[in-house]
C-alpha cells in the first residue's frame, strides 16, 4: 500500500516500518517485502546484500515463490553469502 501510488504518493519510508513490525511478528511476506527493500536500497536504506539475503531466508520457500526464486538467485550469483 505504502510502495503504491494508488493511494496518493508512494512513502517508502512508512513502508519499510510496516514491512519491519510484520516481520518481526513473523509475517512471511513482510520478511521477503523487506528482503526486497534491502536489496534495491529503498525507504532510506543503503543496499546490502547480506542484510537481503538474511531477510529471504526468513521467508519460508513453501509461503512466497518469489522469496525462493530470489533466494536461488542469491545462491547462483553468491550475492550476499559468506565465502
């Protein structure tokens, strides 16, 4: 809703906090929402791919595809994993 703009402008920043508190109270698609925030640097955040790569694997695979398509990109393209 917040990264919309079919309610007025998009507020990145408000979205994040959202994406943050579902997280935290284990909603899985907030965890794979704010996965995406970190990876492409949005709502004030600086793009950080091990902190991406942490929130996709707290999104169980078997809830949000594209949480696991993402996760099976990181691991083909080693973005955000230790070496």
């Amino acid at each position: 809703m917040y990264l919309s703009d079919k309610l007025g402008d998009p507020d990145e920043a408000e979205a994040l906090r959202w994406f943050r508190h579902g997280a935290e109270l284990g909603d899985r698609r907030s965890m794979a929402s704010l996965a995406m925030m970190h990876e492409q640097g949005k709502g004030g955040l600086k793009a950080n791919e091990f902190e991406a790569t942490r929130s996709y694997r707290r999104a169980p695979e078997d809830v949000d595809p594209a949480a696991q398509s993402n996760m099976g990109y990181r691991y083909r393209m080693g973005k955000g994993l230790d070496k």
